[in-house]
C-alpha cells in the first residue's frame, strides 16, 4: 500500500523530516520481524527554498533547476550557471510568508531513528562508510542482521535483501536538488526503480513517501507514476530553456588551486567562442562564481545550440593542450 505524507499535516515530536505515519510503519515492521528501507537522496546536508502554501520550488532563471540556500552570503545560488538570488520574505508565486528552508542528510535521519528505536539494529550504507569492495562485501554480511537500512542512491543498483517490507522516501523534494537539467527524469526513474526493486520480492508491501509540497506539479506526477503528465511537462520546459533534444547541451570546465588563474582560463576560451559567435546562435554562459573542492578552484561555461560539438572545433586546441579544462556533453 502507498502513502503519500504531507509533512507540513504530520510531523513527530522526534523530528520534521519523520512523519508519525513513518514511525508507525517501522513499529508495526519490526514487531513482524521485517526490514524497513529508509532511501534519502543524499548523504549529506544540501538544501533549497519552497512554499508551504503554493507547494513552489525555488528555481533558477536561467537554467530551471533548484536554487541552493547558502549562508556566507545568505543568498539563493544556482550551481548550473552561477546565478544569484536575494532569499525572499515571501514566496516569489504566491506572495505568502511560508517559505521554509528543506533539506535533510543521512547522519541525521540515522542519530533520530537511533534514538526513537534504541533496540533495533540501524546500519546508514552509503559512501561514508563503505569506500571498498572489501567495505562493501563485509557490509552486506552486516547489513543481513540490521532491522533498519539506511540508504542513499546506492541502493538503485545490485543488492537483493529478504524479508523487506517496508520503504520509506524521506524527502521526496530533495530528489529535484541536484543541480542538473534533467533532474526530474533521473528523480522519476530513481523513485520508480527504487519501488520496482523490492516490490518483486514483497507479496504485501508499505511504501511511505514523504514530503513538504505534496501538491507540487511534478512531485505529484513522481508519487503517482504519472508518466504521461510528466514527459509533458518536462519536454515543454526543456523546449523553453533550450536543453536537450531540442539542443546540444556541452560544459566547459577549468580548474587550477589558484582562483583567478582557473577564471582566466574559462574568460580565454570564451573570448574565443565569442569570436566565432558573431550570428550569436550560440548561448554561451560563462560561471563567474566558481567553487571550491579538493584544493581546486573551479569555473565553467555552458553552451547549448543544435551543433554544438561542430561549433567547439574552435577551442579543440586549448582543450587538449590544457589538461586542468574538461568538456562533457549532456
């Protein structure tokens, strides 16, 4: 059976991001000796910006994905093209004051549940605490023993586990985060696998999905498996922002330890593509706001047109004689 939580209706005491609904199913899961699934998106703490009251999700202008919230500086930032936002009193649709900050990580849903459940045996699988095969394989002997499981992605892909009765989607929204074009085709396709997965081994099961904007357009077309709605919805927004396959959609990406080196490399190449783009057929968006991973600066440019891999023979050269620029085609 499948329950759709409002989290905004049903919340327990024990956190926002559990709903008394959920705690109930995991009671009555270990009473009969079963295995509850709890799936998060990711392992660890990433948040945006939604309306309680109109169900909206903060997006980027220019890209049509999730703004994330920041605190230094408090602003929205969209991660695809560097895009800034100043954080709203009010929702920017509804015009009400019912914008709430969602987000929710691994470690956290694992200390709750630790404390709610003190006999039952949790184990969180996720990268943190498996980086080996050797990892992995004594993790599946353990995880056989564990009451709760805690995953994250992983989960999608080659584990079979008996006596699973129970799956649990935290945040659903949290899925729609990640800052890629075709995020609600990967979010539909992991839900509906995740689903799919232990439903061939149950001949009874509970399926608990939780979230804050339940009347939310395309939360609702994921909760529902409405598949038809969906590609609709989501062919008409990508002809509107240009993505893919209604254009090619290709990322320049420089890197260096020092940040004004990494951003000059990214300004040369678009010099260059400006170059060439005299009929301005191109769109070519160079990220200013870069960021940092692993000691490295890192800048980008996104292009999109219908040939865009004819039109990069122009910086063929500067790619592969520097080896600190990438390019990936989506």
């Amino acid at each position: 059976m499948y329950y759709i939580v409002d989290l905004q209706r049903d919340q327990s005491k024990l956190s926002r991001y559990i709903s008394n609904t959920l705690l109930e199913k995991i009671k009555n899961t270990l009473e009969n000796k079963k295995k509850t699934i709890i799936y998060i998106n990711r392992r660890w703490e990433y948040s945006s910006l939604c309306c309680s009251d109109c169900a909206h999700l903060y997006k980027c202008k220019n890209c049509d994905v999730s703004l994330s919230v920041h605190k230094n500086p408090s602003k929205l930032i969209c991660h695809m093209c560097g895009f800034i936002q100043d954080i709203d009193l009010r929702c920017e649709k509804c015009h009400w004051s019912s914008l709430q900050k969602v987000g929710v990580w691994t470690e956290q849903i694992e200390r709750d549940l630790k404390k709610h459940f003190t006999k039952a045996k949790i184990f969180r699988f996720d990268t943190d605490n498996i980086k080996t095969k050797g990892e992995k394989e004594k993790v599946l002997d353990n995880i056989k023993e564990a009451d709760i499981i805690i995953w994250t992605k992983m989960i999608t892909t080659g584990f079979d586990f008996e006596d699973i009765s129970l799956i649990a989607v935290v945040l659903l929204e949290q899925e729609l985060l990640v800052p890629k074009y075709n995020i609600e085709e990967i979010s539909y396709n992991n839900i509906k696998q995740l689903i799919g997965r232990w439903g061939r081994q149950w001949e009874s099961k509970d399926v608990v999905i939780q979230t804050f904007i339940s009347s939310n357009e395309t939360i609702k077309s994921i909760s529902e498996y409405n598949y038809k709605d969906f590609v609709t919805k989501t062919l008409e927004e990508r002809k509107l922002f240009s993505y893919p396959p209604y254009k090619d959609l290709a990322i320049l990406e420089s890197y260096d330890k020092n940040e004004e080196k990494s951003l000059n490399f990214c300004k040369i190449l678009k010099n260059k593509l400006d170059l060439a783009n005299e009929d301005k057929k191109v769109d070519i968006n160079l990220w200013i706001k870069g960021f940092k991973k692993n000691g490295n600066y890192y800048h980008k440019i996104i292009l999109k047109w219908e040939k865009i891999r004819d039109f990069l023979e122009v910086v063929r050269y500067e790619i592969i004689k520097n080896p600190k620029i990438s390019l990936t085609f989506e």
